[in-house]
C-alpha cells in the first residue's frame, strides 16, 4: 500500500479506480491493439486503419489475431471489402473508447504533476513562520509554478510532525531549540532520524522589554539582569526553553502570564506588565508598540527547519516548496 499513497494523492478518485480497472483489462488485453481494433472499426477495413495509424496492413492483421485470440472469440467479420463487428466487437469497441480516453487522460495528469504544470502541497506551519517565511515562498511558488496548489494549516510541533507522519501534510515547517543530541531529545525530536530535514534559519531569541524599561537603551543584557522581572511566556514549547535558559544564568522565572498569542505578548509587555523573550521571527510579524526588542546574551537560538517524508521529497512539487522556503529564508 505505502508505495501506491504518493499517486493516489496526486490523481482523482475516479480517475484513480478506472486506471486500476484498466490495468486489471490490459493483462488480458493491450491497450495498443485496442486503438488498432477502434480504427479498423471507424474505417472499415484492415488497409485505411493501417494508413490512419501509420502502420502497415500486415501489422494490423496481426494485431487483430492477437486481439481475438486474448478476447477468446471472434470480433470481426469480413463482408465483401469491409470489415463488420462482431457483437463481442460491438461492445469492445464501447468499452474501448472511455479506456483509451481515461489512460489518456491519466498519462496526460500525471505527465503535468512531473513537470509541475499541477499539483498539490499540503503545508503544515507554526504561526510565526506562516506570517514571515511562508508568504514570501508561497507567492514565488505561485509566480514559478501557478498550476501548483498549496493550502496551509497551523500546528506547533510536535502536532506538526504527527501530521506529517500521519499523512495529513507534505510538507511541515517546524523548529527545535538546542543544536546537539541532548537538546533534541529533550524537545522530543531524537526521532527525526526517518524524515527529510531541510535546515532553514537560525531563529535567534531576543528580550523584549517596555520602552520606559531601565534596559530598554542597552545594547545587549545578560539573562541574569533580568532575574527579578516579571515574566511573560510564550507557547508551552518556548515556555520549556524560556525557563532552561533562565535557570542556566542562575534563577527560576517568575511567570506571571503565558500565552500562545505573540502579538497578545508583545502587548502585555508593551502595557508595562513584564518582560519576555522570543524569537525575532514572532516580533518580525508584529508592530511592538510599547516595548523595545534588546539582544540577550548568551545567545540561544531555535532552528527552523523544513520537513517531509523520503518517498514525497522526490515528487517535484514538495521538492520546490521546500527549495522556496529555503529561499525565503535568505529574504528574511
């Protein structure tokens, strides 16, 4: 079943069960003598067919033996210079028609996903990137390959990566913070080992504090400066790593809001009621009003990465979504 997933997302339902009905046929029956076997029919005779199809008449006879011998009984009847159908011809000749046009057709649809006149990228993005990185590479998509389709939905990771692996998306724009095997298992993502990772951007975390803040003019503060702040925290993820940070300058937090809403923090922070950190993509997509962004050392930064499965990273249209985020990151 695993390999017949990638096409049957990319074709029609219908389409889909008639090419499984027409290979079902095609082992009793070539779809090439079926075509020769339509002409003999339009045109009456072994001769013309041959001449429509660009063949010979021998061939063509040929081919009409191979035909009935598969089909078991007789299809064609010669009545003085012309060739008439059988019954069992009739109703070949029918069924022929709409195989022929559907293997047409499905060659024709298929022929465009390769080429990327269509196709289709579900994307699966966490807020902050589908208001920075996804735009830009969406709208270059478009411009590149307008017949591909991409619709988006938002999931934090670890929802995201479930997704993916359970074949609701193609295509996930996640992060992770700490670089080495210690930091990944930590934020439960050890286990990436059997997807495609495409490193995107290094997120890195800046403080943000209200204009009237007594740092809000320096150039860079140490997490330890700010240990007896308020705190406002992010989503339950960036809440984990908020307090990992805090607690390795030495002090545990005081949290006194969390939410998963960055313009909602950015606004408590602006409103003078703490400080918080977050990464610069989150402020990027909001007007800080209220508050000013400083540098926090040490530096800790999130990466952003791009993810799908093998088998969909080789289907052109993933492939070039993933090269557009890439390069909406360089743009950011």
């Amino acid at each position: 079943m695993g390999t017949l997933r990638a096409p049957v997302s990319k074709l029609k339902a219908e389409k889909w069960d008639f090419i499984q009905d027409s290979l079902m046929l095609e082992s009793m029956i070539e779809a090439r003598h079926l075509r020769v076997l339509r002409a003999v029919a339009a045109t009456g005779s072994f001769s013309a067919a041959a001449r429509e199809l660009g063949c010979t008449q021998p061939a063509v006879s040929q081919q009409m033996k191979a035909l009935e011998g598969s089909a078991g009984t007789p299809l064609l009847i010669r009545t003085g210079r012309e060739m008439r159908l059988t019954e069992a011809g009739e109703v070949l000749v029918r069924h022929a028609s709409g195989i022929l046009a559907g293997l047409t057709a499905a060659e024709e649809e298929v022929a465009a996903i390769a080429g990327l006149r269509a196709g289709r990228v579900r994307l699966v993005s966490f807020p902050s990137g589908s208001s920075t990185l996804v735009p830009t590479a969406l709208a270059a998509l478009r411009a590149a390959h307008p017949g591909t389709r991409v619709s988006l939905v938002e999931a934090e990771p670890p929802r995201s990566i479930e997704m993916l692996r359970e074949g609701d998306c193609d295509v996930a724009l996640a992060f992770r913070y700490g670089g080495g095997p210690e930091g990944r298992q930590a934020d439960g993502q050890a286990e990436w080992d059997d997807l495609v990772v495409r490193p995107i951007l290094a997120d890195r975390l800046v403080g943000l504090v209200p204009e009237g803040h007594r740092l809000a003019g320096a150039g860079s503060v140490g997490m330890a400066e700010l240990a007896d702040e308020s705190w406002i925290a992010g989503c339950p993820r960036c809440r984990r790593q908020l307090v990992d940070v805090c607690e390795e300058a030495g002090f545990t937090p005081r949290i006194d809001f969390a939410t998963d809403d960055y313009p909602a923090v950015v606004g408590l922070v602006g409103a003078g009621l703490g400080v918080a950190v977050l990464p610069e993509l989150a402020i990027e997509s909001v007007r800080p009003r209220g508050a000013r962004t400083v540098t926090v050392e040490p530096a800790v930064e999130r990466e952003i990465v791009a993810l799908t499965l093998p088998d969909l990273a080789q289907v052109p249209a993933v492939a070039a979504t993933l090269d557009e985020l890439t390069r909406a990151a360089t743009r950011a």
